[in-house]
C-alpha cells in the first residue's frame, strides 16, 4: 500500500557546529594521559594531536565548500597565526635544506603535524562557534575537567600514588611510563593527568581565571556547580611546588584584580591569604619549602641549570640565526634548556621567534580592548579571563619546554582561538561562522502541514536558531555571527541558550 495522503514528512535540518569536535578535543586532551597513543602512528598518534589535525581538516573542507569565506574581513589573531605557522614552515624548510640524522628529521616532522593541529585548534575555534552559548559550554568542560584533574592531583599528593596508570583505553597504548607523582624536598609533587608537575601547575593556573569567570557569572547554577572547580583547582596548584605555577599565579591575580570591585579584591585577597594559612597548617613545613623556592634560587639545581645553558645556547643561535636549526631539531638528548624562547631561538631563528611573540602579544592586546570596551559586562568578564589565561602561559613559557608539554600548548591555543571566536560572537556582520547539517526527519501535525520554516524557505527567528531549514547535506552555510545580546532577561533566544 502508498503512503496515506494525509500527514506528510517534512524534514528540518539542525545545524551542527565545530563545538562538538572542540568538546571533545578538550575532554581529551585535558583528562587522557599523554602517553597513550595510537601505536602505528607512535608519538604522533595523541588523541588530542589527531583531533586537532582534524579540526584543521574541517575548517579547510568547510572553505572550500562554501560560497564566502570567512577570511574577510581580516582579524587580527588570525594573521597573527598564520604568520607563526610560516615562520614554522620556514624552520622546517631550513631543516631539510642541511645535512640532518634521521632522529632529527623525524622529530621535525612530528613537530610540524603539531603546529598543524594547534593552527586547525585556532581557525576552528574561531570561525565555528554558532553562537556564545556553544563557546560557554566548551569553556565549561574545560572548566570542569580542570576541576577533576585538580581533584585527582590533591589525591595524587596526599595518597603518593598515580592512578593514571590505571587509565586503559581500547585502542591507545602507552608509548612511555607515565610518573604523576614527583618528589621535592620530601614531599610529594602531584601531576595529575599531565606529564609533569610543572606541565600541571601552569595548566591549573591557566584555566583558574576562565573558571572564576563561570563561578561568578553562571548565578543561574548552583554554587557547589561553580566553586568546586575553582576550589579544586586552586587547591592543586600549591601542591605542584612549581616555581612557573606560583608566577603564573601571580600574573593571573595581577590581570584580573583591576578589574573586580573593592570589595571582591578584599575577598580574594583574603581568601588567598586562608588558602597559604591552610597549607601551613595542614601541610607542616610545606610553605616554608614553597618560600624557599624563590629565596634559595642561587643554589637551586634546576635555575642553575637553566643560566646554564645560555652559552650553549648562543652557540647554536650563532650558526643559523634567521630560521634555526628546524622546528623541534634540538633534541632533548641534547639539553633541556627548561626556557621555550630559547628553544624557539635554536631552532626556529629570529624570525620564528618574533613570529611566536607576536602571536601572544596580538591575541593579549585584542582580548584586552575587549574587556574593557565590550558593552556588556559578562563578555567583558570573559575577555579578561582570556586575557590572564594568555599572559600566564607567556610567563611560564620562559620557564620551562612547554611545546613539549601538550596540555599547556594545546590549551594555549585553544585559548588564542576563543579570543577570536569572542571578538566575532560580539560583533554582529563581521564574519560567518562554519556549520555543517545533519538531516533530522519529523513527522508534520494531523492537519498535513509542514513547519514553515521547512517548507516555505524562510530562515527563521534567532528564538529558533536551531531549527532552520539549511541546505542538502553535505553543504555549508553562512549564517551571521549574533553579537551576546545573550545574557539581556527577556530574550528569548538566550534562555533557550542556556536552558542547552
């Protein structure tokens, strides 16, 4: 028999946006040890590599599928970018141009398939975002798997034991032991799911300001909801015992102080003061320990290493000072130099160097004219919390290897593609934003009438964004990036947002 004449099938297709690959790229890169890999692709087969490889695979397939592009108007951190990924390519060039050992060449390639993944982690988060409250659920996991790795660190550092090692994934094998828990002066320096405590410490500090953000602007949410990953977080960084964490700590209460009134400053300064004091208590001679690693710098082995290495250094930025030796040529076999802008000036030259900084400093001046000039208060906020993330991450990068570290150097990335994805969501008309569809069939009511929007071709109220008809699958559309009217009472389009 036919079909009855009656009741007819429409079908409204749901837009699909880069926030579901940046979730999981966050979930994996912030909770899956970073020794398990996929074996046949060996150190190269990270999950979190491989999705940020994909992601640039996306956002490529997407331009060239789509009528406009996104490029234009230019912005800012996004030629930042592209200038870093060419003064990259540049090393790798001058790398293959020399006489090179094989161990060399090949760290350069996996080098190069890193820089790959980061610049599809920047375009993506930037351009892919339908709107902001997709960018707040991303950030909110990685908040909250931020909360859970500091959690497992103070485990770690109370317990002495990894757990980590324990993870198994069907699929993932570890290419190296994994040791989460350190010693330092007699105590315990926990790592949670990072491959070092100092990798641990920075990346804590770094995702500290984006969860005070969540923890005072998300007051439609429980309080346990938003302060538990703060209190866990801050918890873990002390007990990293990382002269780079306590600096970066620093710079994170330096950025973001100013902005906060009178009498949240006195309350974060206080609070600040009984988190030292519960340490003292709890803790016997561990703040003492903690004071020791900046008033016994001159005798300590690992500063002493790290001035060290500066003549060695020079050296090397001697024979190629323009491009370098190649992109992640200077092995850590060789000498681990504990300073990444040095190791950029080996193996990058001047110019991959400049290139590099003039990322960190474009995406810190554009996130900071947005917390001060955006109009409303929560973008502002954001703006700020990006911002200290940021500076944080350009401190530490003085202090240790961080592009051997992938948490750190992938959430610093991350973070430089939210500053653009923040800078688009606020300002409606200047670019598109990249969405793929999936086609979802519904059944029409009783009467036999489709949903208009579905029939008739019209695009719908921004109340629902999520139901419009787009194009056969497989297209692409553009649709304009809505500025964060978003958290105005009264607009329906933002409670649908944040009841998702």
């Amino acid at each position: 028999m036919g079909r009855p004449a009656g009741p007819r099938a429409a079908v409204v297709r749901r837009s699909v946006d880069a926030g579901v690959l940046l979730l999981a790229w966050v979930l994996v890169v912030m909770l899956v040890p970073a020794n398990l890999v996929l074996k046949p692709l060996g150190a190269a087969g990270t999950p979190a590599q491989i999705l940020g490889l994909a992601a640039a695979a996306w956002w490529l397939a997407v331009q060239l599928d789509r009528s406009r592009t996104t490029l234009r108007p230019a912005q800012p951190v996004r030629t930042a970018m592209a200038v870093f990924v060419a003064g990259m390519l540049a090393s790798y060039v001058a790398a293959a141009s020399r006489p090179i050992e094989a161990l060399e060449i090949s760290s350069a390639d996996r080098g190069l398939l890193l820089v790959l993944s980061w610049w599809g982690l920047v375009m993506l988060a930037g351009d892919g975002f339908a709107h902001r409250g997709r960018l707040d659920r991303v950030l909110r996991a990685l908040v909250g798997a931020a909360g859970f790795a500091g959690a497992l660190g103070v485990l770690q550092f109370f317990t002495e034991k990894a757990y980590v090692d324990l993870i198994s994934i069907p699929g993932l094998s570890a290419n190296s032991t994994l040791n989460s828990v350190y010693g330092r002066n007699g105590f315990a320096r926990a790592a949670g799911t990072s491959t070092h405590p100092i990798e641990f410490g920075v990346l804590m500090v770094m995702v500290l300001p984006i969860a005070l953000h969540y923890a005072l602007s998300d007051t439609h949410r429980s309080r346990f909801v938003r302060w538990a990953p703060v209190v866990a977080i801050g918890a873990a960084v002390p007990i990293t015992m990382s002269r780079s964490a306590l600096l970066g700590l620093a710079v994170v209460l330096a950025v973001l102080l100013p902005s906060w009134p009178v009498r949240r400053r006195w309350w974060t300064g206080a609070a600040v003061v009984a988190g030292f004091g519960a340490v003292y208590v709890a803790i016997p001679g561990m703040l003492g320990t903690m004071i020791r690693l900046f008033t016994g710098i001159s005798q300590d082995d690992s500063a002493l290493s790290r001035t060290d290495s500066y003549d060695l250094a020079l050296q090397f930025i001697e024979r190629a000072p323009v491009f370098g030796r190649g992109l992640s040529t200077f092995l850590p076999s060789y000498r681990i130099l504990d300073n990444q802008y040095l190791g950029l000036l080996i193996e990058t030259g001047v110019v991959g160097t400049l290139a590099f900084l003039g990322l960190l400093v474009t995406a810190l001046i554009v996130a900071y004219r947005m917390s001060v000039r955006l109009p409303e208060a929560v973008d502002r906020s954001l703006a700020r919390g990006l911002t200290a993330c940021i500076a944080a991450a350009a401190l530490a990068f003085a202090t240790f290897d961080a592009f051997g570290f992938p948490q750190v150097a992938g959430v610093l990335f991350f973070s430089i593609g939210c500053v653009t994805a923040l800078r688009r969501l606020t300002a409606p008309g200047r670019a598109g934003t990249l969405t793929t569809t999936a086609a979802i069939p519904v059944t029409a009511a009783a009467t036999g009438t489709a949903p208009a929007a579905a029939l008739s071709g019209e695009r719908p109220r921004s109340s629902d964004a999520d139901a419009t008809e787009l194009p056969a699958p497989g297209r692409t559309s553009v649709t304009p990036a809505p500025a964060l009217s978003g958290h105005t009472p009264g607009n329906p389009h933002t409670r649908e947002v944040e009841a998702r």
